[in-house]
C-alpha cells in the first residue's frame, strides 16, 4: 500500500487543518472544517485496523466522524511525525527511516538522536540543518506532548520553533490543552505515546486491549474541556504487525554481501560492500523474496515510496536494497535492539501498518 502523498495522507493533514477555511478537503472530517479551534491529537501506534477490530471497546473513537487514511512510507514514527509536523513528504525533509546512515559509514537512531555507539550526536549531526523545513507553516501553535522530550534530537528537528509544553501524566496533558483553548489558542497540538508503547512490549493481546480503552478515555477527556466552536482532531502515525518471535536473521549469502545494517525490523535496509550493489539485490529477491517486498533504493523512489525523488544527501542516508516485510516477522540486526523484546511491529507497507485513523468531534 503505497502512500496517498498530498491526499488522504498524514503529511496533508496539517495543512488540510491550517488551511480549512479557505479549501478543506473532502477526506477531512466535518467537524474540523468550520471549527474556531482545533486540536489535533496524534495517538501514536494506533491503526485503522486495530481500531475498528476493537470499536466496542472505543466507543468515543467509534463514534467520530472520519475515516482511514494513509501514513507515509516507512510506516514508523520517526518519519511520519515529520511529515505531519511539516506537510511534507519524506523524501521533501529527509527523515526516511527509524535509523538512517550518516557521515559515511555511522547509523543515526533519529528518536533517540544517538549512534549506533549510543553517542548524544545533537553536535555531530545537527537536527535543524538534518531537517531544515519549518513545522506547522511557521505558525508555532502550542505543543502538548512528554515533558521528557523537551530539548531532544528528535523534537528539534521536527518541532523547532514551537511553544513547547510538557506532560508527565495524562491528566495534565488534558489540563494543558484546556487551558490553552481557554486562552483562545487557535489550533493546539498534542501527542500520547501509550498505544504504541504497550504494543511493542506485550503485542495485541489483552494488554492492548486494555491500553486501547484507556486511549478512547484519553480522547473523551479532551472532548470534555473542548469549548463551544472548538473540535478535537484525532490522528496516528502508523499501525501494527504483531510478530510475535518471529525475527529473521539475513541469509548468509545476502549478509555476506552486506556491510552495514539500518531501517527497522520490518523496513530493514542492507548496504552493500563495495562493488556488490547488484549481486545484493540479486541474492536479497532470491533469498527473501517471499518474505518481503525487495527494491533497490532507486525502485522504491520511482515506485513512489516516499513521495518524490531523493535528493543526493538524503538518498545517501539510506542503503542500497531494502527489505520491506509482508509477512509478520521482523529482519534481524543485532545492532537494532533495546531495553524490551517488540512483539509488535510496524514500518513497512501492508494495510496494517498504513492505514490510520483521521476522526474528528466537537464539544
């Protein structure tokens, strides 16, 4: 499922918003289009599929006008909240992945902004000259996401310039927007993390479940303090795949043609050794073909992968053949690991990981 890119697609969404007076779009929900104010909230981690496969247990969410639209390609965070902070497509502001090569041969984790040595790079890799759009059209509205967050890579390079304010426990988190509302903020954006989080860690179980209500409370709460005239707008970044142990280790013909490893489990980027770019993507489509969707960094951009053509500097910082999973598994790096096993995944191209929410309700 290749992104609608400038449609029904997270990177037009802020746009559609800021500009709905003047043109909304028909994909963007009614009660957004004529409200004084607007707030925009992001439930990461939560797709269209997992949503209706759970509406009785979402019943606010349930009974949004809206529908699904698509995230951006790869289907992972680091990459889609760009595009939806700065109405462009990844291949407009250059953050194309979870963990993208950068001065030759280092690997950059964007949400952490660290090396692959787990360096702070904020000196060595600059975010505001790695993405150099400007968010929200240069409006700065207010931004109601994790306290912790503040001063990071990540937020500097894809929330420069906002009024940032910082959460700890979601009942402040709804505070905050109320307040901002009550002093007339015309469009507020904020950010909850739990629906991914609790995804990756225990998968789609019983758990999630239990996250996915506590979300829909979350999003009646918001409602709850909407002044008159005021909608809130409820969008996600991407969906899931529950993998479950299903972890792939690269072939032993295709790693041995390999010399670096980024991207994420289910859009996992290979660099070939020097002078081994075509026997890489040969043996990559022979070995693991039936897993994955396999293109070279030049099939995917003609495909329209990520909205447009790369310039020099941003094709560099991906690698030469990518594997985007089809199947529920995830490509192996032993480079790409942390503090918990995901069991939930998500960043390539099925249906379940793009297709996401866009719902709106007013007070």
């Amino acid at each position: 499922m290749v992104p609608d890119y400038g449609g029904a697609c997270v990177d037009a969404v802020v746009p559609a918003i800021l500009g709905r007076r003047r043109a909304a779009p028909p994909w963007l929900p009614e009660p957004a289009v004529q409200a004084a104010q607007v707030v925009l909230l992001v439930l990461d981690g939560l797709g269209w599929d997992q949503l209706t496969a759970r509406a009785d247990l979402a019943p606010t969410l349930t009974a949004m006008a809206g529908g699904p639209i698509t995230t951006v390609a790869p289907s992972t965070t680091a990459t889609a909240l760009t595009s939806l902070t700065t109405g462009s497509a990844p291949a407009a502001h250059g953050v194309v992945g979870y963990r993208v090569r950068v001065a030759g041969t280092e690997v950059l984790n964007i949400l952490r902004w660290r090396t692959i040595r787990g360096e702070d790079a904020r000196e060595i890799v600059p975010p505001e000259t790695f993405q150099v759009l400007e968010p929200f059209a240069g409006t700065k509205p207010p931004v109601v996401t994790r306290a912790e967050f503040a001063g990071s890579g990540f937020t500097r390079a894809h929330l420069a310039g906002v009024e940032f304010r910082g959460w700890r426990v979601t009942s402040t988190m709804v505070a905050s927007v109320g307040a901002l509302l009550a002093d007339r903020a015309p469009f507020v954006y904020a950010y909850y993390d739990g629906v991914d989080k609790v995804a990756h860690e225990f998968g789609l179980g019983s758990l999630y479940d239990a996250e996915v209500i506590a979300a829909d409370r979350l999003v009646a709460d918001v409602i709850d303090v909407l002044p008159p005239g005021a909608a809130l707008v409820v969008v996600a970044d991407h969906g899931q795949v529950d993998v479950g142990d299903g972890v792939v280790a690269l072939e032993r013909e295709v790693s041995e043609l390999t010399g670096l490893l980024s991207g994420e489990g289910r859009f996992r980027w290979l660099h070939a050794r020097p002078g081994c770019r075509d026997r890489l993507a040969d043996a990559a489509r022979r070995c693991h073909g039936d897993q994955a969707w396999v293109r070279t960094r030049e099939e995917a951009e003609a495909d329209g992968w990520f909205g447009g053509g790369l310039a020099p500097e941003i094709a560099g910082r991906l690698g030469d053949v990518v594997l985007a999973a089809r199947e529920p598994l995830a490509f192996l790096d032993t480079a790409d690991t942390g503090a918990i096993r995901l069991r939930s995944r998500h960043g390539s191209l099925t249906r379940e990981e793009m297709l996401v929410p866009l719902l709106a309700a007013t007070a």
